[in-house]
C-alpha cells in the first residue's frame, strides 16, 4: 500500500521506538490522508499513531527471525549515516 513504509522486520540491530513511531506515522498519513496535523485531527491522529507503533512493536517482538535482512535500510537509519559521512 505504502511504499515509503520500509520493512523494519530483520533488521541489525532491532528496529527503535523511533523507527516503529516514524513508520506508524507514515501510514497514518497515507490511510488518513492526513499530512499536517490541524487542531480537529491532531488528537485523533496522534492516538492512532500510539496505537498503531504499539501493534506494530508487538508484531515485531512476536515473529520468528528473518532468514535475510531487508533490502532496503530505514529512512532514520539513512539519515544518520549520511550525517556521520
């Protein structure tokens, strides 16, 4: 659906908080059509936002290890490389 939402599944080390958080945040936006939050959708927003990085933590935590780790890298972990160089 999302094709900006990189799989945070097999990855080393395990995905963050913050990792989880970001791609919540981003299928809500894409579901919700939601990109700035307004007054009238920021509580709504950010509870499905909780909501849904709690789901996806305990998914993470309950699946078997991949056998391969992701191709792609996390948009987070990108970021930080490209500072560090």
């Amino acid at each position: 659906m999302c094709r900006n939402i990189t799989t945070l599944r097999g990855l080393e080390p395990t995905a963050t908080d913050e990792e989880i958080a970001a791609a919540a945040r981003q299928y809500c936006r894409k579901v919700s059509g939601v990109q700035k939050t307004s007054v009238a959708t920021e509580e709504a927003f950010e509870r499905a936002v909780s909501l849904i990085a709690a789901a996806t933590h305990d998914l993470l935590h309950e699946l078997p290890p991949r056998k391969q780790p992701p191709k792609t890298e996390p948009p987070l972990r990108r970021l930080a490389r490209k500072a560090v160089s």
